[in-house]
C-alpha cells in the first residue's frame, strides 16, 4: 500500500514538475525601434495557464535609456495573461529589457525585449540606403580587375600572392556565413553564448562571401589561360595557406570528437572569421610591393581600387550614423573588428592610389610590358 502511495505521489510530482518547467514566460516582440518620446507596446504572457498567481518585474541590460515599465502586475491563476506594457523613451540608445517572474514557476530565457531608441527616423532611412550602396560597390569591385585581364589578354601586374590569400579569407568568410546563417545547431550555440544576441550574419553578407568566392576563382582561372609572364605564387604564401587549412583541418577534427563540450560547432567557425580578419590585414601587402618593385601599376585594375575605396568609406560612414543616431559612440569600440578592417582596407586603397596617380603614372604601358615580371 505504501510503496504504491509513493510511487504514484512520485509520478504526479513529476507531472507537475514537468508541466511547470514546460511553461514559458513569453513576450509578443523582441525587437522594439522607437523615436526619443514616442510609445510602443509588448505583451507578455505565458505558454500555458499558471498554476498560481505569477507578480512580473524586469531588469534592465544596460543604463537604462527608457522610463521603468511597472513591476506590480499579476498574471492570474488558470490564465496565460497577455499583460500589455508601454515603452517610452527619454533618450537615445540601446537597452535590453528582461522579464522575471515570482515565483519562478515559468522559464524566461525568452522573455527579452531589446530596445533600440533613435533621435532622428530620417537618419535610419540613410544608414539603409548606405548599407546598400556599399554593399554594390564591393559587390562590382571584383570586375574591373577581370575586364582588365580579358582586355589586355594578360595578367602580369596582378599578384598571385594576393590572389591566393584573396580567395583562402573569402571561402573562410563564406563557411563562417553559411553556418551562422542557416545551421540550426550553430545558432543554438550562438544563443548559449549570446542569450539576447541576434544572430549576426544577415542574407546579403551570404551572397557578397558567396559571390566573392566565385569572382575570384573566375580570377584565377584567367591566370592559366592569359599571359603571366615568369609570375608565381611564392613559397611562403603556400606555407601559410598550407598551415590555415592544415589547422582547420585539426580542428575540424577536434570539433568532430567534441573535445570543446560548450559550443564546438561555434568556435569552429569563429576560426574561420579571425582567417578572414588576418587575411584582410595583410592580403594587399604583396601587391603593394609588386608594384613598388616594377615602379608601375599597370595590370592592377585602379577601378577595383575605387570602388573598394568608395564602400569603405560608405560602410565606415554607416557606423558613424548608426552610433549618432543611436547615442551609442561605444560601438565603435565594441565593434572595433569591423571599424579597424575598414580603415585598413581604405589605407590601402589609398597607398595603391599613390602609386596609381602619383608615383607611377607616367609609366608608359608599353615600356611595362617588356619589363620582367617579379615573383
């Protein structure tokens, strides 16, 4: 009689236990845009009826740039509750808001609000627009180098060094991508790791990785069938590209065996994006150098140079806008892997602009092209 008093108390104690933990503390948004002193409403409410009265309060993520919502509402016994609050702004900035609920009889874990507060709708419309003309300006910088290796049936000039590293930072940024984007796993791992992030790899960013790629192959290709006098790609870029993918390759392996427990597939890929980072810092040097030996430019396309100088500065325009309009100068900072890529890529278009327009453009073509080609 006893042990089948416990066994079925034990049994209903489960029940319970499992259905309380089933239940979800939810909020009907988890984005909010709003103007400083304008009004924008959520609701929050459970998956299922509580079993007792639940009181909500919140916490805030950050100095709060918001009025405080009440913490004194009850979702009643038996319902879900659908208990709708008004945000109001009082100054520019970000904020995260954070549901709580007493007793802690529901999980919160999504039950977040992020709050974003502009001085200024017209300036959200620019950054937009930017954001696209940058992407297009990087999207057709890759062309003005093929036309020139088809029209001048040649691509001495163009270093293999570059090439090669090129095409090795662009399929890193595009596995990074691709998995960020669309492997349910990977965002798992991603909300472990960042509860109130959002994932931070958008569909444009995609197809510019994606299209790089193939742009690039296209590149290489023109280099088995065009000139390239005695060019080649040097000993030590083939090292260096044999170690990244040989490390990739080791951990790749290690993530396979689950050596790292917490987020394995998500640190695998962020080796892919400190690949791209490297490669973005450095994979301009050989051909500064190319062209400072040969004293010319020539076959190093100065249209691709452009538009790649013209989106960076679009894109580190858009950052400025953001963090003014926003209040939020701390971006800068905190996305400082962004901003430093950024004015590294302009200084070197700016350094191939010299040599372009200033050091060597008196350097006739056809001298150019009897002159011996460096490695």
């Amino acid at each position: 009689m006893y042990p089948a008093t416990i066994l079925l108390v034990t049994i209903v104690s489960c029940f319970i236990c499992t259905s309380s933990a089933a239940n979800l503390l939810q909020v009907s948004v988890q984005d909010l845009s709003l103007e400083i002193n304008e009004n924008k409403t959520f609701t929050v409410y459970t998956s299922e009826p509580v079993s007792e009265n639940i009181k909500i309060y919140f916490n805030y993520s950050e100095d709060s740039n918001i009025y405080p919502l009440p913490d004194d509402l009850v979702i009643q016994k038996g319902t879900k509750g659908k208990i709708v609050y008004t945000v109001r702004a009082h100054k520019a900035g970000h904020t995260t808001i954070l549901a709580h609920a007493t007793p802690a009889i529901v999980k919160t874990n999504d039950a977040f609000v992020r709050v974003g507060v502009y001085k200024v709708y017209n300036w959200i419309v620019v950054s937009s627009v930017i954001g696209w003309l940058y992407f297009i300006c990087w999207s057709i910088s890759f062309y003005p180098q093929v036309i020139e290796n088809y029209r001048r049936k040649s691509v001495v000039g163009l270093n293999f060094d570059f090439l090669g590293l090129n095409l090795t930072g662009f399929i890193a940024y595009s596995v990074f991508n691709i998995g960020v984007r669309y492997i349910r796993e990977v965002q798992l791992e991603y909300h472990i790791a960042h509860p109130t992030g959002v994932i931070p790899v958008e569909v444009n960013d995609v197809v510019f990785s994606v299209h790089a790629v193939f742009v690039t192959i296209l590149t290489i290709g023109q280099c088995f069938i065009y000139e390239r006098g005695d060019q080649t790609i040097a000993k030590s870029t083939v090292a260096v590209l044999a170690l990244v993918w040989s490390t990739a390759a080791v951990f790749l392996l290690l993530t396979a065996l689950h050596v790292n427990k917490y987020t394995p597939w998500l640190t695998f890929l962020y080796f892919f994006s400190y690949v791209k980072l490297g490669v973005t810092l450095t994979k301009y040097i050989p051909q500064v150098v190319y062209n400072y030996k040969r004293k010319s430019t020539v076959g190093w396309s100065i249209g691709t140079v452009l538009l790649d100088f013209i989106g960076g500065l679009f894109s580190i325009g858009q950052m400025f806008i953001i963090s003014y309009n926003f209040d939020d100068w701390y971006s800068l900072i905190g996305n400082f892997t962004k901003f430093g890529l950024g004015i590294a890529s302009i200084a070197f278009d700016v350094i191939f602009m010299v040599q372009h327009f200033c050091l060597y453009r008196h350097k006739s073509s056809s001298v150019e092209y009897a002159q011996e080609s460096l490695a």
